[in-house]
C-alpha cells in the first residue's frame, strides 16, 4: 500500500489542487477522485506552450482575451471530469467533482458594483457555467456578495463548492444559505455541497500576528479550528438524512514552512471528508516510503491547547485580516491570467 493509498484508507476522498491533464491522470493512479481549479493553475498551463493550439483556435474565433480565459477554463475543467466521471457514476454523485471558479474579479477592489448586483452575477455566472455538466461544482467565495448568491444558486440545483472560508461565521452563513436553497426544491436527491476551510494560511497568520503562542499551540491553530468546524459540520447534516455527504474540503493543506514535514496538515487531517492537495504535497508524500496514516481528523489536541489558542487568537480579526489578504490572491491571478492571453496572442500573432 502506498502512502497515498493508506490515507484513501482512513476515509479520506483525495482530491487533487490542479487540472492539469498529465497530473490529473497520475494521480487517478495514485487513488484521486476528484480536482479543483484557479486562475493560477490555469496560468502554469498556459505557460507550458502545451495549449497554445487551442488558444490559437480561440482568437482565431475573434474572442476577446477574457472569453478566451473562460474557454480555456472550461475546456481544461471538462477533460478533468471526464477523468473521474467514472467516480462520479459509481458513487452515485458523491464523489468524483472537479470545482469550477466563477470570476475572481468581482470581488476585486475595483469593482464597483454593490453586493447585491454582485450576487446577482454569481448567480448568472454559475447558472452559465454549470449548465449541462452532472459531476461539476461550481466555487463561490464566501465574501458577501458570494453568501448572498448561495441560495438562489442552491435552490437552482447547481452543486456547490464554498470556499475562502477561515472562520465558522463564515462556515456557518454558507451553510445555512445552501440549506435554505436545497429546501426549496423539488427533491433533495442529488444534493451535494462542500466547504472549503482554508488550514496552512491560518498557521502563518498566528506565527506572524499571535508569537506569544507557546511552542504545543503555534502551528497547530489552523488544524484545531477546521477540527471543530468539521464536528460542527457532521453534528448539523446527520439529523437531515440526505442521500449524498455534505462535506468539508480540507484546503491549503501544503506546509508553507520548509522546516515542517510536507505531510503535516495531511496527516493530521486524515479519516474524513474531502482533501485538495497541491500536487507536491502528494508526490512528496508518495516518496514517503513506508509511510502510514491512521484517522486522526476527529482527535483534538490537549484542553491546554485549546484553552490556550481560544485565549490568545481573536478569530474575528483573524477572519478580517485573512479574507483580505485571501481577496487579492483570489483576484490578482485572474488578472494575471488576463494578461498573459494578451501576451501569448502577440506571440501567436492573432489580430
């Protein structure tokens, strides 16, 4: 058994942080069942030249450089789902989804138009890009225009994929909002929803905001707190009886410290649910040979840590102070992205 394959044991689904065509199929190998998509991945790729045929097919249609950004997108998020429809197909709709994220610069700063308009455009935008695809989710920052629109987008029957999400405020406004959308339809046969609880990005906070943590509570901050936030999550949706798992991603789950074991939040996190590992962190785990993992998602550390870190972290500036750091990195990439089409139509020399 590999070390991959011994984590798919303790009951965890692994899904992979990328969509890129030559990954996706090695780590089908490796036990994957499913992949989630950015801005950024869809960037690397373009770089590689690997796509430049298709992007040239696009311009040549006289696309402009945004509606080539969203073609490429689907086109590389359509060859993932063909890759784990099987999984799809064989867990009934519970596994086997690759996420899709709606446009990034609506929650740029620049932009002008109120939460309300907002949600309007997550809510035609996910309409758009969920039309006619059974094991696609489609990713919906919870920012507030993004809560705004879980509803609406819920009841519509489009599959959801909650993410940015660092505290359970947020955890708890996205869930309820999806949950009064599934109410309202007709059947709650194919309803599936996931939460993207961002981890590493919490640890790197508390190190740089919260150093007065002694050495047993630093590190151990953005675990501790998706923990909980799964209890809560199968305390609420175990009463409801529902067909398919409403379930937590486990996400940003690659150690941002080079001095810490790649598999730290892997490890720690393993035996339940849904984790997006980057692929380094899964390779690097594959190279951990003889490496075992046991369930360890549901055991919390010692009451001291836990008084210790509801002491001295104040998670709603945490969430502040994340979500706005989390909006440019969220945003940013698109525009980059935007850019480098412009750039590769010179390079390709389509008018």
């Amino acid at each position: 058994m590999t070390p991959l394959e011994s984590l798919i044991a303790t009951g965890t689904k692994l899904w992979l942080d990328s969509i890129d065509p030559d990954l996706v199929a090695a780590n089908r190998k490796f036990g994957a069942t499913g992949a989630t998509s950015n801005p950024i991945i869809v960037s690397d790729l373009i770089k590689t030249g690997r796509f430049d045929k298709q992007l040239l097919d696009l311009m040549s249609r006289g696309l402009d450089d945004d509606a080539v950004a969203w073609e490429v997108t689907d086109l590389l998020v359509r060859q993932a789902q063909d890759v784990f429809k099987p999984v799809h197909e064989s867990t009934r709709g519970d596994d086997g989804y690759v996420s899709f994220e709606l446009d990034p610069l609506l929650e740029d700063a620049t932009c002008k138009l109120s939460v309300a308009d907002k949600a309007k455009q997550y809510v035609e935008l996910g309409k758009k890009w969920a039309e006619g695809h059974t094991n696609r989710m489609i990713k919906v920052p919870a920012t507030p225009a993004g809560l705004a629109a879980l509803e609406q987008l819920s009841a519509s029957g489009i599959t959801l994929n909650v993410t940015l999400i660092f505290s359970a405020r947020q955890y708890r406004a996205a869930r309820e909002a999806v949950w009064r959308g599934a109410a309202r339809r007709k059947s709650l046969e194919g309803f599936k929803s996931v939460y993207s609880i961002f981890v590493s990005r919490i640890d790197v906070y508390t190190k740089q905001h919260v150093p007065q943590l002694s050495a047993a509570s630093q590190g151990q901050v953005g675990i501790v707190n998706v923990q909980r936030l799964w209890f809560d999550n199968q305390e609420f949706w175990k009463a409801k009886n529902l067909p398919l798992h409403q379930e937590i991603v486990f996400a940003s789950t690659g150690t941002k410290d080079p001095n810490e074991p790649a598999d730290k939040y892997v490890s720690a996190l393993a035996g339940s649910d849904i984790q997006t590992n980057p692929p380094a962190t899964n390779a690097a785990i594959q190279a951990m040979t003889g490496t075992t993992y046991t369930r360890r998602v549901d055991k919390l550390p010692p009451a001291e840590v836990l008084a210790e870190i509801d002491r001295e972290v104040d998670f709603r500036k945490l969430e502040e102070v994340l979500m706005e750091e989390g909006l440019k990195k969220f945003a940013d990439p698109q525009k980059t992205l935007l850019k480098l089409i412009g750039e590769q139509r010179k390079k390709l020399q389509v008018a």
